[in-house]
C-alpha cells in the first residue's frame, strides 16, 4: 500500500511540475486559434516573429488592422519587455478610428511575460510609427513596436 501511495504521489509532482513549467495555450496558438489562420508553420520554432517573417515574405501581412471586427493576430519582434527568442503576438478582436493612423485596439493574450493565462486588454496603436502603447492589463503603460498584422 505504501509503495502504491509513493507512486502516486510521484506521478502527481511530476504532472504538476510539468503544467506549471508549460503555460498553455501559448500566444501563437492562441492567436492562430482566435484568427483561425492556420498558414505559415515554422519548423521547430513557430515563435511569434517567425510566422510574421514567413506570412510576410509570402504578401499576408499587413501595417494597419482595420475598423471593426479586426480578428487579426498583431506579432512583435524580441525586445525588451517580451519575449528575447520568439517575440509575442497577441489577437485583435476589434479597433476603433481615433484620429488619422491612430486606433484603439481590443486585443486577447495569452503566456505574456510568462504568465499563463487569458487576458482582454486595449492598447493605442500609432500606424506610422507602428507603436502600440497598452492601456490596461499586465503590459499597462508600456509601449513596445509591432511588427504588423497577420492577415492569412
């Protein structure tokens, strides 16, 4: 009885080691999931900047999200406050028109800053300078670069 016990209780330190150390879903695959744009795979890497890079070279992105419904994923290159190898994408549900190049974003993330969970945000984004700056959530007042939007 006591062997059984042991193992047990093994096998449930090992499982939750192993889902603390792997935050699920990862940004990608939530993006890719939320777009419904399954294009683009990357070989062992599929980082957020390589499907970028290879949507781009093939002519699916672009440097403005639209108005309304957007359902585009946003991807940003590595710099500082994200992720230094793969970079980050986060899913824009819908933008609003703030003035000329200006727009509010309504955006879903996950695995941000190594945290594993969902998050609903909104952030400013400038097309000419493709800055975005978050209004609320993990990344508030910070403003990083985009790199542009994935549109297939």
């Amino acid at each position: 009885m006591t062997s059984k016990i042991l193992i047990f209780t093994l096998i449930l330190v090992f499982y939750n080691a192993y889902t603390l150390a792997s935050c699920q879903p990862q940004c990608v695959a939530h993006a890719r999931h939320s777009a419904n744009i399954f294009t683009h795979r990357v070989g062992t890497s599929k980082g957020a900047i390589d499907w970028f890079r290879l949507a781009e070279k093939n002519g699916h992105t672009q440097t403005q999200p639209g108005v309304g419904k957007v359902k585009l994923p946003m991807a940003f290159a590595p710099q500082s406050g994200l992720n230094p190898r793969f970079g980050h994408v986060v899913f824009v549900k819908s933008s609003e028109i703030i003035s000329s190049k200006r727009y509010l974003l309504h955006i879903s993330q996950t695995n941000y800053a190594g945290r594993c969970r969902l998050e609903h945000t909104q952030a400013y984004f400038n097309a000419e300078t493709m800055q975005v700056e978050f209004i609320d959530g993990f990344f508030k007042g910070k403003q990083f670069v985009a790199a542009g939007f994935i549109n297939r």
